[in-house]
C-alpha cells in the first residue's frame, strides 16, 4: 500500500474548461478515459504491458492477460505469476528509462500528481498510458473496468467487478452491532501517521462492522500525535506484523488501554494493503479479526 499523506485540489475554473474537451474525448467511439483525462483506445492490442500499481497488477492476471505484463513494481507479489515479471522499481516517480527498456506498447499507472510527468514523458515516446486512482472501494469496480476495456474484455471486467462487489456485500449482510467496536489504524512513527476517512481501508473497516477512531479526518493518511490516540480510545489496534512488534516493545504505547490489555491485532498487509480484486477476502479477515466472526 502507498502511503499518501497529500490532498489533490482542482480549480473549478480548470475544471470546466477541461471537463468539457476531456468528456468530448470520452465520447469518442471505443475511447477509455483514464484520472488524468488521457484516452486510450479500448481494446487497442497491447501485448507488453507494465503495470506500475499493484492493484492493476492484480486486475490483469485476474483478466486472464497476465502472460501480457512485461515490467512491475518492487511491491507486486499477487499473483504468484506476478513475482515472474521483471521488477522495475517504485510505481510512485518511476524510472521511465527503465520502463522504455522493457519496450511497453501499454503502461498502467497510479494517477497521483507526482505520475504526471512519467506519463507525460512516455506519451512523447509514444507510448499509451492508463493512469487510474484507486483509493476508495469503489475504485475498484471502476479500475476492473478501465483496464479491461483496454485489454479488450470488458465482459470480464463486469464479471470481475461483480464478483467482488458480492464478496464485499456477503461481509456487509453479517449481523451489526449498535454499537460497533473502534479501531486505531497503525501505519507509521515518528511521525505518526494513521487512516483517514480518504482511505478504502476506512471503508473496508466499516465494511467488516467495526468503526475507525479517526474516520472524521478528511486525508487518506493524516498525522496524528499519540496523546490524540489516547484521548479516542480505541477498542483495538491494527497494525502489520513489524509494527505491532512496536507497539508491544514501546513503553510510550502503554498509555493507550488497548495496548495495555493486549488488544493489538495483527493485520495480513499483503492482503489488506490494497483495494485489488480480494477485497471481500480482506473484510473477511478484517471481520474474523476483531469481531471473531467466520464468514463462509
């Protein structure tokens, strides 16, 4: 999972004189508008892919079009087809001369602003760029459909988007509690940074019917201090294997009551790191994690 401690702002002026000509592109017959309001013609034949997002990365082996992905990130290890594939570095700032050498007719990028100029750089080299954000669960169904319209199966992309739609909706269907148990998400020290409202794993927490303690917070990944963990009380703390290692050595975390009683849960990361194609296995985890409830 990336870490995204920035908030994207548009001007409303930019807005409505772009929207216009990028929605006119949009229109355009067999045309796939992407989140930085490029188009990529739909079904456009790429057979070297690279696929700089590990969500994407995860949407092509699923779309059956993995035998297609040339080059990836250090942090696409699902499927295990995709550990095969030639390791091109970060997705975020990638190195586009590294990117060219694999010779892509088709590469796939988060659309953060710090991607702008990759993607600029490889559209002068004439290479087709799909940059899609993928923050929220509905991200997802999006992002399935995006890329296989590129690829050329959409009808897969449907197929997938609903079947993990339903996966999500079996988790939300468990019984809920009035009053849903809270957790503090733990990402990063010193400083501290945590999950926003922003961010699909808020979503996903609700989803599995527990409540995050700083879901008021607008960012994916705001700062916070330990002394406002404290004062939030949270039920739980999730934390990946390293961190919660951290936590349990750390005297400082002993005044969150959580922590004191041993209510720090360990979170598989490499499954609930990013809104990829096994989100309802991710709820489900999240859901036998603090609620102690197996969902068939």
């Amino acid at each position: 999972m990336y870490r995204r401690p920035f908030v994207l702002l548009a001007l409303a002026v930019t807005a409505s004189c772009g929207g216009a000509k990028r929605a006119e592109r949009a229109r355009a017959p067999g045309r796939t508008l992407d989140d930085f309001g490029d188009t990529v013609r739909a079904g456009h034949g790429a057979r070297r892919i690279v696929s700089l997002n590990p969500v994407t990365t995860e949407l092509l082996f699923a779309l059956g079009a993995g035998a297609r992905v040339v080059g990836r990130t250090h942090w696409d290890l699902h499927p295990e087809g995709a550990r095969a594939v030639a390791d091109l570095g970060d997705g975020m700032q990638p190195n586009v001369e590294a990117v060219l050498g694999v010779r892509p007719d088709l590469v796939l990028l988060y659309a953060s602003d710090g991607n702008r100029a990759a993607a600029r750089a490889l559209h002068r080299a004439g290479v087709a760029t799909l940059a899609i954000r993928t923050d929220h669960l509905a991200d997802f169904q999006r992002a399935a459909r995006l890329v296989a319209r590129a690829v050329g199966d959409s009808a897969a992309g449907e197929r997938l988007a609903d079947s993990v739609e339903r996966s999500l909706a079996v988790v939300r269907a468990r019984p809920r509690s009035t009053k849903p148990p809270t957790v503090f998400w733990f990402i990063w020290e010193s400083p501290l940074f945590t999950i926003g409202r922003g961010s699909y794993l808020t979503e996903l927490v609700e989803t599995a019917g527990a409540r995050n303690v700083f879901d008021d917070l607008a960012a994916p990944s705001p700062q916070v201090s330990l002394e406002q963990v404290v004062r939030r009380n949270p039920d739980y703390v999730l934390a990946g294997p390293q961190n919660a290692m951290r936590i349990r050595r750390s005297p400082a975390w002993r005044a969150v009551s959580a922590v004191r009683a041993g209510r720090i849960l360990v979170v598989d990361t490499t499954l609930v790191g990013r809104p990829g194609v096994r989100l309802g296995e991710a709820a489900r985890h999240l859901r036998a994690l603090i609620l102690h409830d197996t969902v068939p």
